[in-house]
C-alpha cells in the first residue's frame, strides 16, 4: 500500500533539511533568512549524475510568514558526481536550484480547498525541505552529462577514448556478407592438401 507524503508524521527537527518556523510565527510579512551549510540525507539526482549522499548543500532560503502558511524562496547550491555519457569519464558539476515552495498551516483554506499531493504543509511548526530540493536538483541536472561538448566518446570497436587515442584511431572491418567467404578462403584447404600428399606418395614410388 502506497503511503501518502502528507500523512501524518513526526519531523525530526535536528534533520539537515527540516526548519524551524516558530521565529516567523504566524504574523503574515514576518521573516527570516537561512543560511548554512548541511549534508545531503542521502543521493539526490540521476542515474548518471547526482549530489552524493553527505555531499554539502548550500543553503540561501528565506521563510516568509503569509496567510496560509510559509513562503520558503531562495537557492540550494551543491557540487554534482557522475560520469560522462559519451566516454564514461568521471566529471564533477556545481548545480544550483531556485525553490520558491509554499508550507500550507494544517487548519488554512489552501489545505481544505486542494488534494493532499497538491501542496506541502507545516508539521508542528517544522518544515521538511528534503522532497523539494530533491525534486529541484533532479530536473536541473542533465539527463546525458558530458565531460565536454567537445567529447568524442569511445572507440565503437575496442572501447578506447577517442580523446586519448592514436590520430586516424580505426579498425578494418569485413562486411559480414562476405566474412563467411574470407574464413572459407582464407584458411587451410583440407582437399588441396589430402591432394598433395597423394603426388608426394606417388613421386616418392
């Protein structure tokens, strides 16, 4: 059974991603800046490329009491690891995301009036960044990261960097119509040599 994000939960306020609204309070036009350093709770991104686990987030967010809840706006910058989709080179890519993310009051009208997925909400005056953050960095980072635009990739035959492999780098190929023939040819022929022996045998008599 699916578990629905909005369920009711205990939020641990010590998280790297969870804030604290008490200091904003519910006064609408009350504010508060946020900026610090934390670890990423776990691997945020792609398949290819993602903020590694741990790896820092820096955080530069802004709390902003409204009427309904709690306006969060501002950047997450963090350092992104992959490998290249071309030739499968490690690379490294700083990645920054712009969030601008409204935490609906448990009791307000955006709460009675939409569906529990269509907006994120205050628990116990505790605000978890980690879904928006991670859904912000997965759709900034490339889907095919490249180490360069200029990355030639790998050899289709031998699998070497193009970048790092001999000029004119090449193999000869056989059109595989004709690799049955070549084989044929090309290989010792059982009948010439059954002959050969015969007139060796009878030259030697």
């Amino acid at each position: 059974m699916a578990v629905n994000r909005h369920q009711a939960t205990h939020l641990d306020a010590s998280a790297p991603l969870v804030l604290d609204t008490r200091e904003v309070g519910r006064r609408p036009g009350t504010m508060r800046t946020v900026s610090r350093s934390v670890g990423a709770p776990s691997r945020t991104g792609l398949d290819l490329i993602a903020v590694l686990e741990g790896g820092e987030l820096e955080l530069d967010l802004r709390m902003e009491s409204v009427v309904e809840g709690v306006l969060v706006s501002g950047t997450v910058t963090a350092e992104a690891s992959g490998e290249c989709s071309r030739c499968l080179e490690p690379l490294h890519q700083s990645v920054q995301v712009h969030l601008t993310e409204l935490y609906a009051y448990p009791n307000s009208a955006t709460v009675k009036t939409t569906e529990e997925d269509e907006v994120r909400r205050v628990q116990d005056d505790l605000i978890d960044l980690t879904e928006a953050v991670t859904e912000a960095i997965a759709l900034e980072l490339p889907l095919q990261p490249l180490c360069s635009e200029e990355c030639a990739g790998l050899c289709a035959e031998c699998g070497v960097r193009l970048a790092i492999a001999a000029p004119g780098h090449g193999h000869e190929t056989i059109d595989p119509r004709w690799a049955a023939l070549s084989a044929k040819f090309d290989g010792p022929s059982t009948e010439n040599s059954t002959e050969d022996g015969a007139l060796t045998s009878i030259e030697e008599k």
